[in-house]
C-alpha cells in the first residue's frame, strides 16, 4: 500500500507542476500531456528545433507544406496533442507522422469544437496564450510516444484559395506563435515560389524581410530565412496579378472613428527592355585626394567601370575627379561610344591633394541639362578642405545650380565624411545616400546601386487621389520609378471611398499620364501593420530633420508621442522600458517631452545617439556615430517592414502596442486621467463571452493574465482568479480525436518521417490500451487508478 501511496504522489506532484506548465507553441503545436506514473519533475514546453514552410502558388491556389521537428527534452517520454491552426476553408491534403512503423491518423476540428477544445485547456492550465487560435478550424492529432530526450518530426499539408483583391492577392502563415518554443529556433524559412499566367506585378511582404528573385515576367521565388531566432509574427506576402503594365496597388486600414492609414504599391512592366528605358545622362563624381590613396581608389576605379560598361546605349556619362582641382574626362557629356577612352581616363588617376567638393559639385551642375534624367553620383571619404567648406553654402548653391531633372546619389566612404552635407545635397536634390564601412567594398556598394537605378521608367512623379483626401505621406517627394523596383508609399487618409488615382510622370521629355479606378479606401479594418509602418517612417523623417536643422519642442512632442502610440523605440524614448514614467497619459508625455528637450537640445548636443533605449553623449556631423545614425534614420524613413521591438517591456500585437506597468500589459491608448476599465476575472464566463462576440481579442488577451485593453471604446483590465473562480465555469469535456490506432506506451528512438503519402480512408480499429488525455485534476486520479485495477497500468 505504501509504494501505492507513493505513487498516487508521484501523480499529484506532476499533476501540479502541469497546472502551471506552459506548451510549446508553432504555427503547430503541441500540448504535452504526462504519462502516469513518471517522475515528479514539472512538465516543460517543447522546444522547436526547425521549421520549414514550402508553399507553391499558381494564381490563387496556394499548397503550403510545412516541416517541424520539435524537442523533447525531458528525461521521460510524453504523449500530446499536435494542433495546426487552419486558414478558412483549406483542406488538409497530406499529413505524416509515424510511430513504430505505424501512421498516425489525425481529425480536422471544426470552428466551435476547436474553440471549445482552446477553451478548457485555457481554463484548466490557467495558460491564455492559446487563445491565439480562438475562432479559427483546427487539425488535430494525438501524438505518443514523444521520446525522452528525443525528437518528434511532422510533416503537414494543406491547400487553400486566397482572396483576391483586384488585382491583389493575399498569403499569409500562422508563424507568430513560434515565440513560446523553449529556445530559439536553429532555424526557420518560408519558401514560396510564385506562377501567374497573367504575370507578376508588385510582390511586397510587410511582416519581414524576404528575398524576391524574379525568374520571368510570370514566376518569382520568395523567400525568408533566419537562424536562432524566435518568430514572433504571422507571415504576410501579397503580390499582384498585372501583366506587361504599369500596376498600382492600394492596401489599407481603418479603425472605427479614426483616420485611415494606407500603402500604395507602385510597379513598373515586369519585364523591361534597355532600349525602352528612359536615356539619361551620367555624371561619375570621384574623390580622388590623398586620403583616398591605396585599396580606396582601386576599388573606387573598379566602380566606375562597371558604370560604364552597364550605360545604356542612349546614355550619356561624364566624369569629374577631383582633390584640389579638377580633372574632367569631357567638357561636355559624351555618348557610350567614349567609353574606351574613359577606361584609360579612369586608369590613370592618382590619388593627392584636399578636398574641394565645392568645385566639383559646381562643375557638375553647370553641365548638367533639361529634358532628360541627370544622375550625379557623387563619392567621397572626406569633409571639404579646400574651397568653400561651409555646409549651408555648398547646399545653397547646390540648389541654385540644379535643374529639376538632377537627382544626386552620395557614396560616403569610412567615418570621415560630413554626413550632415552628404544627407542635406541628397535630400535637397531627390537622391540618396550610401555609406561604404571601411570594411566593405566600394565597388559592390555602388554597382549593387547602380543596378537599381540604371533602368529608369518614370520620373518627376505626381499622384493625384480624387476624392479622397490623402495626408503626411513618405516618401516626400516620391523618388524616381526604376525598372525591377517599386514604389512603397504610406499615407493617412481622412474619410473612406472608392477612387480614382491619377498618376503623372516624365518619360522621353513628355509627361505622362495613367488612371487606375477602383482604390478602396477603407472604412473599417485592413491590413493592421499599416499604421505602424507608417509611424516608422514619419518618426525617421522627424528626427532626420532634427539632425540636419535643429530640434524645436513640436518635432520632438510628435516624436514621443508615435513612439508611445506605436511601439517604436527611438533615440527619444528610454522612457518606454522605464516604470516609473508615466507615458500614458498626455500629461504625462508632455512633461517627458519637455524634459527630453531640456535634457538633449538646450544642452547643446548637436544631435542624439541612436540605439535601443536611446540616451548617450553627444554626436556630431562625422565619424561613425555619425555614419550609424545617418544610417538608422535612413532606414527608418524607408522602411517597408515593420520591426519588433528588441526590449521585452513592450509588445506589438495586431495595430496596438502594450508597455509593461506593474506586471500589467497596458494597451497605450490607455489614458488614466479619463478611463475607468471594467474588470474581467481571468477564465470567467464574462472573459469567455467577450472571446466568443469578437474572436479578435484572443490575440490581445493571449499576452497572459494580467492585460489592460481598450476596445470599442471601453477599456478592459483582465486579472488572475481564484482557483474556484475558475472551476466554476461550466468545462466541455475534451473530446477524444477519431484516431486510428495508437501504439502501445514504450519507449522508443526518434523516428524520421518517410516520403509524404496522401492520407487514406479512416479504418475503424480497436484502439490497444492507453489512457485517455487528463481533462481535469480528478479525471486523471480516477481514470489511472481504474486503469491499474483492471490491469492496464503498473506503478
């Protein structure tokens, strides 16, 4: 009896440490399940070793096959139950895991079976993060043994029918809740390979950053790929159905009684010939001073090369070198024919001498012409030193030399360069800049540059919204359109609609005009990353502007106050990781504001450093502080891809944000001063009822037990209950999944998953003995020992 009594502890121990165990968590997951008797360890999440998504779409119809191998790393074996969350209306086509030789069979749940099933394992682990999958169509299936120590591979494929917008369609995978495995993946891709008999037009993915190779104007490779890392967001990739045309595309997001946000994606023709580019005329601007002397100016040469071998045959180039004085391969540009003669030109520079960039900039402008695109790009590792050195006089008489068709592209390479005047001549003249580290190459960072912009299709862009009015929209300007690139564009907007958009731009010295009828604007929902990447973008133009003019209490109000809103952790805002601050309330910010002001500009810092948590000494206008600020705030303003915040007080869920405060996850809509929040008691009836009116919430009240939300309007305080709070609401039993049958419970080696098979016909068999998943605490107690009398089960 003793050795009995020993067990039955053995159970109750493991039962308790499963209260509080926490799943691991993929696009599938498994919920590990203890097999009495075993030791009386807690029961852990399952890590994921890897995870791997190939998905092949033709047209609308999208295969996705998925990969996992998930680790346990228990001493003892477990069982579980695997769940994939499913797109509406997909259709399981192959699933594969084998034990000992046998096949698992699995059931799909559908909606309100799976909710109710999310529902009791919710309640009974007092663990919210499933409800993630609240109002979605599961598969599930019943997975035993999973070896001690060993690994559990699945293999699972579905195919669906993607909505189609237009002429734009949507993809997107369940990745986001790869975040809750134990440990960081050692790795993770998504794969998709793209076919479209109309062709291919804008291919855009807002969640992460994806490689996009186009095989020809009617198939592409998309993909994503990164190592020990935690995914913490849904896959998302859109891409259009155009053909040989110029597409534009327009995707947004409304919340109820809010203003819109939008992004418009503009593409030229898959396929572009050169003989249909645009002619445009090419000045090389090399620095050629003493400081360049050595590897620099080698690989600067081969930089020129390659621009002269990739000119089309109606370009036209010039090339100004420049230290002290000049040396100028032409008077005036020359046509590809003189492209011998400019090798030999190019051979012969040496490197001595200062730095006039005044001069050379001078005798760039006043060679340049109307009537065809003037590309000045324009490389440099130094400040100016000779000439005129004043930053706002080279930027002054920049602007009255141009012409509208200049556009100047600055290389700066090292930490040298005055980032200040390299930004401020970019920015004044519609170009960019590119900083070259003293470890890089300076002909890759150029040629990889001029590849995208040596194919010019449109410039001088203009976009005219008819009816519906646009606002603070990034890029501002808009840049040049380029064959093989697109335009991503991020607006507000005030009311919704329906609309016709009205693009004008100069191609061949003519303008030209395109219509595109039917943007919707909408009037609720959307896309939710849209605002955020918006925020990204304004607050990189807000605090470029501070950096290159000078701070004033407005920019850095605004700053702040998106910052909150959004999630964005800048330079301004350490407040966001610290407790004691109070940043949800609008007083609150303002005195923030105030202080950062006082702080970080009356002191006279000419600029503030970057990074996450903001904060740190003074910068200025060279070196590599500045190079890496320079860079931060450019990618900010050209974000196309919205990016999580690297601190773990904050969280980024659907369009709203939530920072840490008390142990509290608090929505930043929250305001104090004018909200009194009703509260939910974690698991309650009233918690559960709110779940089933709006399946939405289940992402927000998926961050744990204690969240603070505003929703419609009113705002919602979730709190842990008492145990008997919870026990209280009415449980569904668990049913038990209609599966072949399962092999009996002994250890066995990590099995590897043959060639995927289709799925046969379910065959009635009698299942050998096993017991049946706990549903609750008592449940598993009686079901184990009526087991054991009946000679199921040994201690």
């Amino acid at each position: 009896m003793r050795k009995y009594l020993a067990w039955l502890m053995t159970i109750l121990v493991c039962l308790a440490a499963l209260a509080i165990a926490q799943p691991a968590r993929a696009d599938g997951i498994i919920i590990p399940i203890p097999i009495p008797p075993r030791p009386p360890e807690p029961i852990k999440s399952l890590a994921i070793k890897y995870h791997e998504v190939d998905v092949t779409i033709e047209g609308q119809i999208a295969t996705t096959h998925i990969d996992q191998v998930f680790l346990n790393e228990l001493p003892y074996d477990i069982e579980g139950d695997y769940i994939f969350p499913l797109p509406e209306g997909a259709s399981i086509s192959q699933f594969a895991m084998w034990v000992d030789g046998q096949r698992l069979e699995a059931q799909v749940l559908e909606k309100d079976e799976a909710r109710r099933i999310y529902e009791d394992i919710v309640r009974e682990r007092r663990d919210p993060a499933l409800l993630e999958y609240v109002g979605r169509n599961a598969f599930r299936a019943r997975i035993f043994p999973i070896p001690a120590r060993g690994e559990k591979r699945i293999e699972l494929e579905y195919t669906e029918v993607l909505p189609r917008d237009g002429d734009l369609v949507r993809y997107a995978y369940p990745l986001n809740t790869e975040k809750f495995s134990t440990k960081p993946l050692e790795r993770v891709r998504v794969t998709v390979r793209l076919k479209a008999r109309e062709g291919l037009g804008a291919i855009y993915s807002p969640s992460h950053e994806v490689q996009v190779v186009r095989e020809n104007g009617t198939a592409a490779t998309v993909t994503y790929e990164a190592q020990n890392v935690r995914p913490d967001r849904d896959f998302l990739l859109y891409y259009a159905l155009q053909g040989e045309k110029l597409g534009l595309n327009v995707l947004s997001y409304r919340a109820p009684g809010e203003d819109g946000f939008f992004l418009l994606l503009l593409t030229p023709p898959a396929q572009v010939p050169a003989e249909h580019a645009v002619p445009k005329d090419v000045y090389f601007i090399l620095d050629i001073s003493g400081s360049m002397r050595g590897e620099k100016l080698a690989q600067a040469k081969e930089a020129a090369r390659y621009v002269l071998e990739h000119l089309n045959a109606e370009d036209r180039f010039n090339i100004i070198a420049f230290s002290s004085g000049l040396r100028t391969f032409a008077p005036k540009p020359q046509p590809v024919e003189a492209r011998e003669e400019a090798y030999a030109f190019v051979e012969e520079l040496r490197a001595g001498g200062g730095t006039n960039i005044y001069r050379a900039l001078e005798e760039a402008l006043r060679e340049t012409v109307s009537g065809r695109p003037q590309m000045i790009l324009f490389l440099t590792d130094g400040l100016p030193t000779e000439g005129e050195t004043d930053t706002a006089k080279i930027v002054g008489r920049a602007q009255e030399l141009a012409s509208a068709e200049v556009r100047l592209f600055a290389f700066g390479v090292g930490y040298d360069v005055n980032t200040t005047l390299l930004d401020l001549l970019a920015q004044t003249l519609h170009g960019s800049t590119t900083y070259v580290r003293p470890d890089e190459d300076i002909e890759h960072a150029v040629s990889s540059f001029f590849d995208k912009v040596s194919l010019p299709v449109l410039t001088d862009l203009r976009l005219d919204f008819g009816e519906v009015r646009v606002e603070e929209t990034y890029p501002d300007p808009l840049p040049d359109l380029f064959a093989g690139e697109q335009i991503i564009l991020v607006g507000r907007y005030r009311q919704p609609g329906v609309t016709t958009i009205r693009l004008e731009g100069r191609a061949d010295g003519k303008r030209q005009v395109y219509t595109f009828e039917g943007a919707e604007f909408r009037e609720r929902g959307g896309s939710d990353l849209i605002p955020r990447l918006w925020a990204t973008r304004k607050i990189g133009h807000l605090l470029t502007q501070i950096r290159l003019h000078g701070a004033d209490r407005e920019l850095v109000d605004e700053i702040i106050a998106l910052s909150v809103r959004y999630g964005i952790v800048t330079p301004y805002t350490s407040f966001l990781v610290d407790e004691t601050e109070d940043v949800l309330s609008s007083a609150g910010r303002r005195i923030v504001a105030e202080r950062t002001f006082q702080e970080q500009v009356l002191a006279k810092q000419p600029s503030i450093s970057p990074g996450v948590g903001g904060g740190g000494g003074p910068t200025f206008d060279t070196g590599k502080g500045a190079v890496d600020q320079s860079m931060l705030q450019s990618a900010l303003r050209s974000s196309e891809t919205v990016s999580a915040p690297e601190v773990e007080q904050v969280r980024l869920v659907g369009a709203k944000t939530f920072v840490l405060r008390g142990g509290v996850w608090t929505d930043t809509l929250y305001d104090p001063a004018r909200m009194r929040p009703e509260r939910l008691t974690f698991g309650s009836k009233r918690y559960f009822d709110l779940l089933r009116q709006d399946p939405t919430l289940g992402a927000y009240f998926a961050l744990g037990q204690r969240v603070l939300i505003v929703w419609g309007g009113t705002a919602y305080q979730v709190e842990p209950g008492q145990e008997g709070e919870i026990e209280a609401v009415e449980v569904h039993p668990t049913p038990t999944p209609t599966a072949a049958a399962m092999p009996s419970p002994q250890p066995t080696r990590p099995t590897v998953v043959p060639s995927l098979t289709p799925l046969p016909a379910p065959v009635p068999t009698e299942a050998p003995p096993s017991l049946p998943a706990p549903r609750s605490f008592w449940e598993v107690i009686v079901e184990w020992w009526k087991a054991f009398f009946q000679g199921r089960a040994r201690p």
